[in-house]
C-alpha cells in the first residue's frame, strides 16, 4: 500500500514539474528567434527595400522592411512563421514583387531588432498598430494579409477585426493547442499555453474571400487541418494543395507559383448557377417508375 502510495507521489510530482516547465518555458519551445545588432544592414539582390522602426504604446520597438514594387497594385502584409528574422524571411518577398505589389513584413517582439515582452495579446496589437499604418496610405481593399505557419493565426486575427481584399493562409494550424497536443497528449494545454491561437475561432468572422494553401505532405501540421479549416467558411473560402508539398518547402513547387499567381492577380467572379445541375439530386428510383 505504501509502495503504490509512493509511486503515485512519484508521478504526480514528475507530472507537476514538467507542467511547470511546460508553462514558464513554453516560450523557448515555440518560438526560434534570430536577434540582429541594431547596426545590421538589411540587403536583398535585385529588391529595393525601406527599413522602419515603429513604437508601441508599451513602448516596444517592431522592425520592419518594406519591400517596394514598381507601380504597386496593392500591398502584401507578410506575416511569417516562428523562427529566424525577417533578415532570411525576406527573400519570399519577391514572389509578390514580382507581381507587382508591395510587401511588408516585420519581425515579432524579441525578433531581428524588434524588443518587448512577448504575449499573444501583444503580438495581436502590434500586428494591428502595422496595419493601421499601412491603412493610412492605402485603401483596405488593395491590403492582402499572408499568414504563413505562426503568422496565419495573426493574420486570421487580423483578417477578422478588418476588411483586406483577401486573406492568404500558408500551412496554417487550427489551434496552436491542437499542434502542441499532438506532441504532448497527457498534459492539460487548455490550461497551460500561453499562445492558443484559436485560428478556427477567428476564421469564422473573416469576411473577405479566404485562400488556404496547404503541402499533402506536411508532417507538421497535417494537411488534414486546413481541410477541417476550409469547412468553417465554405462559401468564402478556397482550398489549394501543393501535391507532395512539405511544411517549409511550398516554394520550390512550380504549382504553389502558378496558384499564387492566380489567387493575388485574380478578382472574385460571381457564377451564374442557372441551367447548372446545382439543383439536380440522384433518385434511387427511375424517373419514370411508377409509384
């Protein structure tokens, strides 16, 4: 009896560590950061960019690059996945420059040159504060919001307090909740994870069309979830799969450029379902067969 009392102490003591650990070291596990020296000269072949410093009202400081297009379209607000700094995250830049818009990207709180504490709430409203920046120079409906991995939680967030001309999710994540749970299932994250990005629960009032690009080969955050996320919106939103496609290796498939180029350069059009067979139900009964 006092054997299993013990053990039983035993486990509940491992349990309780490693939930205290879980919960004031969760930050270390979930985000990879690159700091860079304030002197740090951004350079990127072939673009032409414009570094810029904006200061929250906790008094944090978001670096940022605005990556510039001839004749821009229309702007792309980049929000990246959890590790390094936009210094490496930058080169993606071009596949919207290319196409003639704008991108703004910017590193998170302890990111790059970016300081301050670093909390889901505050991440929310330092993403808000850039858009409302870029709103002051151009209309919403020339604003596309990417979210890739981490960042397609903000930009649901984001998508869903604004009005963007669209909303662009890269192998996004139902809950960070959800990921976290798949690695460790025994433990209580509904009470311990500070960053639950409940994307499914934000994508529900997202108004503007909803493009979700996902890998079918994605070990990380299985393909399966954007499937479950495209069902939330189904009228507003479109899935695309990048066949054989990874988490980290979506640009070096030709098919995740043509997509993109059709979901950025493209505008909505309204079909015309008459004559269509949207009405016509199958009968396990002949039509002609009498009753």
């Amino acid at each position: 009896m006092q054997n299993g009392l013990f053990i039983l102490l035993v486990i509940l003591g491992v349990y309780l560590v490693i939930s205290i650990i879980l919960y004031f070291f969760q930050d270390l596990f979930l985000f990879k950061p690159e700091k860079l020296p304030k002197e740090f000269q951004f350079y990127y072949e072939n673009q032409q960019t414009e570094e810029y410093n904006i200061e929250t009202r906790d008094g944090a400081i978001i670096n940022g690059l605005r990556f510039k297009a001839k004749d821009p379209k229309g702007v792309v607000f980049y929000l990246k996945g959890n590790s390094k700094s936009i210094k490496g995250w930058g080169k993606f830049a071009v596949d919207f420059t290319r196409h003639g818009y704008d991108v703004i990207m910017v590193d998170y709180r302890g990111f790059g040159k970016s300081t301050g504490r670093r909390t889901q709430k505050n991440i929310k409203r330092d993403m808000q504060l850039i858009y409302d920046k870029i709103k002051e120079k151009v209309s919403e409906k020339y604003i596309i919001l990417y979210g890739r991995s981490l960042g397609s939680g903000f930009a649901t967030k984001l998508a869903s307090m604004n009005n963007p001309r669209m909303l662009i999710l890269d192998a996004p994540y139902y809950s960070l909740s959800k990921v976290a749970k798949k690695f460790i299932p025994f433990m209580p994250l509904s009470l311990l994870i500070k960053f639950p990005m409940p994307t499914y629960k934000w994508l529900k009032y997202v108004n503007c069309p909803i493009h979700i690009i996902h890998g079918t080969d994605d070990r990380l955050i299985p393909y399966k979830t954007s499937v479950k996320l495209s069902k939330i919106k189904p009228k507003s939103t479109t899935l695309h799969s990048v066949i054989g496609g990874g988490h980290k290796d979506l640009n070096t498939f030709e098919s995740y450029h043509k997509m993109l180029s059709e979901i950025i350069n493209s505008r909505p059009k309204k079909v015309n379902l008459e004559g269509s067979s949207i009405h016509v139900k199958h009968s396990s009964k002949p039509t002609n067969a009498k009753a």
